[in-house]
C-alpha cells in the first residue's frame, strides 16, 4: 500500500461510522487503514471488529494519548505514507488521494495539511494548517473564515495532525511524536522540528474534511486541555529554540504567556494554565532537545523570521476581526 491512513480513538464510538463509511468511499483505493485504540470502554473496539473487518485494529492495555498512539501507528505501517486522521472527521471521497498526490511532489515535504471544515458549520474553516508565533501561540490558520481565501495550495508553518499526511522516513531522522505532550501541540512540536531539519509542511486545499473538533476531550476549553496545552508549550519551545533564540525571544514568549493567563482568568481555568505552567517549567529538562548543528544555522534563521512575521499576522488578523 502507498499510504496507511491511521485512527487513534479513545471512547469515539459515536463518531467512527461516519469516518469509517467515508473511508470506504474513497476515489484513490492504494491504501489501508490502521486503528489505535486507547483502552476504550464504550464499545468502540466490538463495533469496528463487526462492521469494518477491513481495518487492522491494535488496542492499547491503557490511554497513551494521541502522542503514544499514533507512533505506534507510524511505526506499525507499511507504507512510505503514513495520513493521520481524527476519529471525529468526515473525508470527501478524493481526500486520500489529494494529499497522498501532494506528498509525492518532493522528498523535501514531511507533511501536507488538508483544508478541514467545521462539521456544523460546513462554511466555515476549522484549519487550513497551523502557524506559530513569538509569543508561543499555536493558531489554526483561518479558522471561523470562508474558505475563499484558502484555495491555493502553499507552505504552512506545520500542518494539523487531526488530518494531515506524513513522509514515514523522515520520522526516522527527526524523531517521532513526543510522549510526553501525550496530547495538543505535538504536531506542532514534530512539524518545528521538520523545518530545523529542512523539511516543508504545505497546505492542500483540494484535500477536505468536516471535523466535529475537540470529540476526544469534549469541549474547547477544559482543565485537562488548558493544562496540557500550557505545559507542553514549554516544551515545545524549551525543545526546538537554541539558548540564543530562547534568550532573545523571552520577552515575547513572556508576554504572551501573561495575555493567556488573563484570558484564561476570564474562562475560569487560570489555575489550570498555571499548573500547566509550573509543570511544563520543572519537567522541561526531561525533552530531548534538539542538536544544535551549523548545517541548520539558516532553517533556524529562517524560523526565527516566520515567527516574528506569524506575530504580526495574528495581530493583523485579531485587528481587522475586533475593530
């Protein structure tokens, strides 16, 4: 097979029929499809065997996260393509094909995003890839637009692991999910670390999904996300920035951090981000960082510059949504 499209489910019974089916309906046919359950207790695991005996299934003793479970897919494939797909999406029937096709252009690219639409709002984006920024904030880049403006395919900073396709091989160079992110940013995290290597993330808009969004954790913002998600920031950064780029960056990452502390004092969850912080901050020298080496002296310039320009991008956008 060219591609091994990989589910990780935790509790998702609800929703892997309409994945499934669209699965089934696909054009591009050269490919399998490899599901990583977490130890699920709601029937998901009977319900895949009866119905989609097509789907090799490996069921986990515990949760290991998404992190855990889909390295235990990529490792387990068969194929030089590996599609990481959330079990609460549904394909358009070129899906596979259109980004297996995209992936093929260049032994460069590591990942392609595809253009995932909001299930319950089919005109509006949910992401269109992911970019970050100097202040450490991760954002799905057009979510809430018309997807009008998101119809050329381009480079992304990273892609969004919830239905977005990898290259196998490079895994094996830059290393795999981090673990210890056991869930949020992780895609983030491998696609900064890609682009240390000198690897591209593109976006594929011809590649669509409707995705549901938070169906594993439940809602949008919640104690164990916000957690999750401000402890694994510092590692994201601790991991991927030199000592020179974290020195010169604090001032930005510091702000930033601040602005979401207030913001998550407005949401009722500023005890979780700040235990998420205090976490991230006394763990932090448990990542494996990645080698400084001067062959990547201009990915890491080259980073440094997108963050800065994804700054003022954001402010751009916030303005034009606000004002």
């Amino acid at each position: 097979m060219k591609t091994t499209v990989v589910i990780p489910n935790y509790n998702g019974l609800k929703f892997l029929e309409d994945c499934m089916e669209s699965l089934r309906a696909q054009t591009f046919r050269d490919f399998e499809i490899l599901i990583i359950d977490n130890a699920s207790s709601d029937g998901s695991v009977e319900f895949l065997r009866s119905n989609y005996p097509e789907a090799r299934l490996i069921v986990n003793e515990t949760n290991l996260g998404f992190s855990g479970a889909v390295n235990i897919g990529i490792r387990e494939s068969h194929s030089p393509y590996v599609l990481l797909l959330n079990n609460d999406v549904k394909a358009d029937p070129g899906f596979v094909g259109e980004l297996t096709a995209a992936i093929e252009r260049s032994p460069k690219i590591f990942s392609v995003a595809s253009r995932m639409m909001q299930m319950y709002h089919p005109d509006k984006l949910d992401s269109a890839g992911d970019y970050y920024n100097l202040l450490g904030w991760a954002v799905n880049r057009g979510v809430d637009e018309s997807p009008e403006r998101y119809m050329s395919p381009c480079q992304t900073f990273t892609a969004c692991a919830g239905a977005a396709i990898y290259r196998k091989s490079v895994f094996e160079k830059i290393g795999y999910f981090d673990e210890m992110h056991f869930a949020y940013l992780e895609d983030i995290d491998v696609g900064y670390r890609a682009r240390i290597y000198g690897y591209k993330n593109l976006y594929c808009p011809s590649a669509v999904v409707y995705h549901v969004g938070s169906g594993t954790s439940g809602s949008k913002y919640n104690s164990f996300k916000v957690k999750l998600s401000a402890r694994n920031n510092i590692y994201l950064n601790y991991k991927n920035q030199t000592d020179f780029q974290l020195f010169v960056n604090f001032p930005a990452l510091a702000l930033g951090t601040f602005v979401k502390y207030l913001f998550f004092v407005k949401k009722g969850f500023a005890n979780d981000y700040l235990e998420g912080i205090r976490e991230g901050l006394n763990t932090r020298y448990q990542c494996r960082r990645v080698p400084y080496e001067n062959k990547n002296f201009f990915n890491y310039v080259d980073i440094e510059l997108k963050l800065i320009s994804n700054t003022f991008r954001y402010v751009y956008d916030w303005i034009k949504r606000h004002v």
